[in-house]
C-alpha cells in the first residue's frame, strides 16, 4: 500500500505535466500561422507588385448591357419561320 500513493502523486503530476502541454501545444497552433503570415505591403496606386496576389475568394459580375445585347445577338441569329398558308409566306412556307 505504501507504493500506491506514490504512483498515485507521479500519474497526477503527469496528468497535469500532459495538460500544460497540450495547452502549449493548442496555443502554439493556434497562434503560429498569424505569426507565419506575411505582414502588409505597404503599395501605393502605380506601384508594381513584388509578388503575384491572389484574392480570398471568387465573385461573378453580370453586366446588365452585355447581357442585354447577347440576347438582342441571339435573337437576331435566330432564322423566321412562316408557318401560316398566307401568300406572304408561301416561299416559306413549313407544312404541318
């Protein structure tokens, strides 16, 4: 009986040893990759970049004119078809 208090205190030790060091541990990789960040360029308008930047994410832009005139484009390709029996259409005519 006299061995169990002893290991008893030592596995207590290294429980408390293990959590400070997970704790350093979470810390430290938590806060490591904003110290690996690179810092701001300090650019200014007309200046040339040192590196290539690539932004976070990705955004569309849908221009309401250009859209506008692909369809007219479109619509403008698109052949007449005459599928009524009047003489104005008679050479292009489709039958039924």
């Amino acid at each position: 009986m006299t061995g169990e208090p002893s290991s008893s205190k030592r596995l207590s030790a290294f429980r408390i040893v293990l959590l400070i060091a997970v704790g350093i541990a979470t810390f430290g990789a938590l806060t490591l990759p904003e110290a690996l960040r690179p810092s701001a360029l300090a650019l200014q308008a007309g200046d040339v970049a040192p590196r290539d930047f690539t932004a976070p994410r990705d955004i569309t832009f849908e221009s309401a004119v250009f859209t506008a005139q692909r369809k007219q484009a479109a619509a403008d390709a698109v052949l007449p078809v005459c599928a009524s029996r009047s003489r104005a259409c008679a050479p292009r005519w489709i039958p039924s």
